[in-house]
C-alpha cells in the first residue's frame, strides 16, 4: 500500500480539509486526589493549575479559529478537576463568557462538561454545576470490593464511600449525571454485582471504559490468555440483565452507540480520534494536541512528545505546518486505511484510537490492539447475536 503524504499549503487549505472542533479537553490541574493503579497520567501528584492567562489564550485561539464551526463541548478533565476552588472556575467561566461575547460572532454553543471521581462534591460544587449548568461525568468501578481494589486516596485507603456521597449530592439536587466505569480483569465475573449496584443507587447511564494500556500504564490486567471469551459472557450477561429491568433500567452507552449504528444503517469512515482537531486536548500551561487525548501528556522516543504547540504563541492552523504534525497525521492516516482494509468492524468504530495502536503495538501504523476486541468487536458481536435472536422470536 503507498503512503500518501499530508501537506497543507495554505491556512485556508486547512480550513477545507479539516472538519471543526467537537471537543477541547482542557487539564484545569494536573493533581489527583486519588491514585488510580491503572491511570495512564504520569504527573498526577504535581499540583500544577492552569491560570487565567492561559484560559484567556485558549479561547481567544478557538473563537478566532477557522475550525471554530459548529457548537463544541468543553470538558475539565485529566486530573482531578474539583481539587481546583470554585472561585477560580467562577473566573474561568466569566472570562470565557466574555470572550465569547466578543469573538463568537456565529453564536455557537460553548456546552460545560467536567468528569470526576465525584469525591471532592459539596453543596456549593452543586450550585455551581447548576448555575453554569455544567454536564457531570463520574467515574465508579461498581461495588466496593471492586472499586476500591484499584481506586484509593494516596494513603491507599478505598474512596468508594467518598464517590457515593458525591453521587448522593448531585441526586438530591437533580443534576443529571453519566458513569464511566473502567472494567478490569476483576470485574468480569461480576456482571449481577455491577449491574445490582447501578440499580440500587439509582445510576441509569453508563459507560464502560476497559483496563487499557497507554501512557505509563504499561500492562493491563485484561491481557491474561481467555479475557475476550470472558468479557464477552459478562456482554452477554449484562444484555440479559438489562432486558430483565426494563423499569428500571441502565442505559449502556457502548449498547446505545452500535444500536443506534444497526438500526439507522449506519457507518462510519473516520472516528474523531483519527480526524485532526475534532478533539483537541490543552494542558495546564498552554500546550495543546489533538487524536487521542491520552497522547497529549506523553514522552515518545520517535516524536520526542506530541505538543504541537502553545497556545500562547501558536494558532491551531499554524502547526498543520509543521513536520511533527504531518508526520503524526501521516502515520495515523495510515493506521487507519490499514483498519479499512483489514477489518469487518471498521465501520463501527472508523479505525481504532491511536493511542491504544502506540501503546499497544508500539506504531499508529497498525490495526487490531486489546481494545478493539473487547471495546469495539466483542460489543458489535453481542448486539448483532440478540437482535437477530428478538427478530427469530417476531
């Protein structure tokens, strides 16, 4: 197969070619309370917080884009975001507002989302979330004994208890909240145990995220030999519950998202990891990349690291420019054509994530990694094996 060579000539030549932002991903901290065995951050103790000027840089460079065409999500993520005070997130926001007001000229939505482990959620959290109507993601593992295996406070103790109460909080004041849960090798005997718990507490949207390897995560419990049959049982298991509750019932976001595919006949060529600056992820001092936003905090021994630049100085056309861009779009563009060519699920998932085929297989010039089979093929395979068993019973 030739490699094709990805060359703007221009900043309007970019515009054209490159679809508009979708999400910025900004680290307001690069400190967690918590210390995750399996996060893949590897400055998650630093205190480091991001600070007005930045915020300031930041949006005025997204107002002023070209690729600014459409509504875009802002998600405070990658450490922990509440270890930063309300006041400062108070600013943040009016400063955003305000620049806005200026140079959002098409008046496109700017929708606020934070992801959390919800341990740190007080009342005045919650005025907040519901004053600035900001979009709450929360990140539980399930019941205790399995969360707090791998999510514990930096004094190793497990901080279950503490996510529960921040999830009370955000019920009693009616903010409308999403679950990500990772699954490692200890959840998949306990499909009942996971699914019970969402019921009990009343969790009825749900994500699963799987144990990967990326960054300096560098093994994942998910790759002992008999792993795919085993997810695909616990797959299998949660479709059976999930049809056994319909009142109550979960929603199961990897569920919604290849249903929706199936029913609507749809298919995809690309993903937005794949597509440049469809997702953009912004540090703490400015520094920004785009595909995965796992791939913006990492040392590479090939690319030295993946910033493409500052937004104190640079524009996010100016970099499409350079060498380390084109070389990653090169490489990823390429990954991708090979997952074309190769692969019956491409359609549902339009090439993988880059950084699960740098981390996994060590090149973006690759196809299948541990999440393709688990997140994407053994999800595909489950839906696809019960629709047609409920069209035989019709």
């Amino acid at each position: 197969m030739s490699q094709t060579t990805y060359s703007y000539s221009s900043v309007d030549s970019i515009s054209k070619s490159i679809p508009s932002f979708k999400l910025i991903v900004i680290q307001a901290t690069s400190f967690c309370n918590l210390d995750c065995d399996y996060c893949y951050l590897p400055d998650r103790a630093i205190k480091e917080k991001i600070s007005v000027d930045i915020i300031e840089a930041i949006f005025t460079k997204i107002f002023k884009s070209s690729f600014f065409r459409n509504n875009i999500s802002v998600c405070w993520h990658a450490g922990e975001p509440l270890a930063l005070s309300q006041k400062l997130y108070e600013t943040f926001f009016l400063l955003i507002n305000q620049l806005s007001e200026k140079y959002n000229v098409q008046d496109y939505k700017i929708r606020q989302n934070l992801q959390t482990n919800a341990t740190l959620i007080t009342q005045k959290w919650c005025d907040f979330f519901i004053r600035h109507k900001v979009s709450v993601g929360v990140s539980v593992d399930g019941p205790a004994f399995l969360h707090d295996r791998h999510r514990k406070t930096r004094k190793g103790i497990g901080s279950h208890a503490a996510t529960l109460r921040g999830i009370r909080l955000l019920q009693q004041n009616q903010i409308p909240f999403r679950v990500i849960t990772v699954l490692t090798q200890d959840s998949l005997d306990y499909p009942d145990e996971i699914f019970q718990f969402f019921l009990d507490h009343k969790i009825s949207h749900v994500g699963f995220n799987v144990e990967e390897i990326e960054g300096i995560h560098r093994a994942s419990s998910l790759q002992q030999e008999g792993t795919t049959e085993r997810f695909r049982k616990f797959l299998q298991r949660w479709w059976e519950l999930t049809k056994a509750n319909i009142d109550p019932s979960i929603s199961l976001r990897e569920f919604e998202k290849i249903g929706s595919f199936i029913y609507h006949n749809k298919r995809i060529h690309r993903n937005d990891q794949t597509t440049p600056f469809e997702i953009v992820s912004i540090d703490t001092k400015g520094n920004f990349s785009t595909f995965s936003p796992e791939l913006l905090s990492m040392p590479s021994p090939e690319y030295g690291d993946f910033i493409l630049g500052n937004l104190k100085y640079d524009t996010f056309e100016s970099v499409c420019n350079t060498e380390k861009f084109q070389r990653l779009y090169e490489a990823i563009s390429i990954g991708v054509e090979q997952c074309r060519q190769s692969c019956q699920y491409f359609g549902f998932c339009g090439g993988g994530a880059p950084s699960n085929k740098y981390y996994e297989n060590g090149a973006f010039q690759s196809t299948e990694t541990m999440n393709c089979c688990l997140h994407q093929q053994a999800v595909v395979d489950t839906m696809l094996t019960n629709l047609e068993a409920l069209l035989k019973v019709q």
